[in-house]
C-alpha cells in the first residue's frame, strides 16, 4: 500500500514495502529500547516507532533500507504515526 493511499483512522492496519529514512536507536526512561524511523515511499513519508523487546537485539538499519512491515496507525502530538507491528525482511 502506498503511504498516499493509507486511510487515517486511528488503529487502522496496512501493510507494504517501504524504504526507511532516519533510523535512530533510543531508549524509555525505563530503558526499554525503539528504534524511529521514516518509512518512504515515491508518495509520501510517515514518521514510524519500531518497539523492542529488553532482551532484544537491536537490528542494525542505515538509510534507505527496504523493509515489509505490517503498522498500525496512530494519532499522536496531533500527527499520524505508525507502530510497527511485524516486519520481515529488512535488507538493503
């Protein structure tokens, strides 16, 4: 699904193809670890949150990796953002 075509509905699921921009590594202030991101696409960009696990190994993402990923909308700080819910095969 193109971002363009997404419908902004708060918990609203899609899923595509798409390139990471921005990727960034941080942490709660309980220390549980996420990982922000753009996903792209040639129609558009939404500003995305991939959660991880404590135990978890951070995944390693630089710009312009191809990721799938199935998200879940949401409306917060008066933007749409999306929360990675499944993503399969990250590569360049």
């Amino acid at each position: 699904m193109l971002i363009s075509d997404i419908i902004h509905n708060h918990g609203e699921t899609f899923t595509g193809e798409y390139r990471l921009n921005s990727p960034l590594l941080h942490y709660t202030k309980y220390g549980n670890p996420y990982i922000t991101f753009d996903l792209c696409d040639m129609s558009g960009s939404i500003k995305s949150y991939l959660w991880l696990d404590c135990n978890e190994e951070p995944p390693e993402f630089t710009d312009g990796d191809r990721v799938s990923v199935t998200a879940q909308l949401r409306f917060f700080n008066g933007t749409w953002i999306a929360n990675i819910k499944m993503s399969i095969g990250f590569e360049n």
